[in-house]
C-alpha cells in the first residue's frame, strides 16, 4: 500500500478524472517549478471509482480556471495547519483571458505581441469560445 502523508500548507486539487493528472501538472508547469508537489494516478475512488490527485506544498500564484476546462468536476482545496480551510468547485469558466489563443490568423491577438486574447463561452453543448476581438469561434481542446 503506498501512503503519501498530509502537508501542512499548500494546495490539493482532489477528483480529477483518472489519466488527466499528468496534462494538469504539465498545464501548471509544476514539473518546472521549484516548490514540491506530487501527482497520484489511479487513485482508488468512492465517487470515481479511480482518480488522479495532486499536492502542492506551500501556496503558489496560479491559474485554477484552466482546471474548469480540463476537468469541471474537480475540487481544489487549500491547506494550512494540515487541514483544509477552502474547498472550491471548479466549473467550466465563462469568460478566460490568456489561456488559450484565437485560431483565427488574422485576429489582433495573433498579430500583436501586446494584445491578449480574451473569450466568453458559448452555450451550444461544446465547450466553445468566442474571441472577444474577432468573434471566431474557437474549441478548447487539451
């Protein structure tokens, strides 16, 4: 059996659906970030019958929207003392700015440097952006 003690202080971002733990911690660069942190795969599961986790030791200053797109069924909970002190549901954000970019080639985003691309979902049962700045449609995909 494979234990993996508590932290005392820090980030868990619980129920991720079982296979996408590992684009998550790519997503936020933790593998390039010098605080530890620590991905469990197949994680037995009550909810999901397998899971992914990942533990942050310490607090970082990131973007959790990008998890609502990954996996809107995730929770984040924030650590202090060695017990939570927030839970937060993430969901499918809906607007994002700066996490993706436009597909169109011609939109002002991709042409200046100094623009950022920004978006607002679309509700037709795809997980679909609308650019603020062009009006393309663009789908996020992982």
């Amino acid at each position: 059996m494979l234990k993996v003690t508590g932290i005392e202080k820090g980030i868990v971002i619980d129920h991720i659906t079982a296979g996408k733990g590992l684009k998550i911690f790519q997503k936020l660069k933790l593998d390039k970030n010098n605080t530890q942190a620590v991905l469990l795969m197949n994680v037995p599961s009550q909810q999901l019958r397998n899971k992914d986790i990942i533990k942050i030791q310490d607090d970082l200053d990131i973007d959790l929207k990008i998890l609502g797109l990954i996996d809107p069924n995730i929770t984040v909970n924030y650590i202090e003392g060695e017990k939570i002190q927030r839970k937060m549901q993430l969901s499918i954000p809906e607007k994002v700015k700066g996490l993706f970019e436009c597909k169109n080639p011609r939109c002002i985003t991709t042409e200046d440097q100094y623009a950022v691309a920004e978006f607002t979902l679309v509700k037709n049962g795809k997980i679909q952006y609308r650019c603020n700045y062009c009006e393309e449609l663009t789908e996020y995909k992982l």
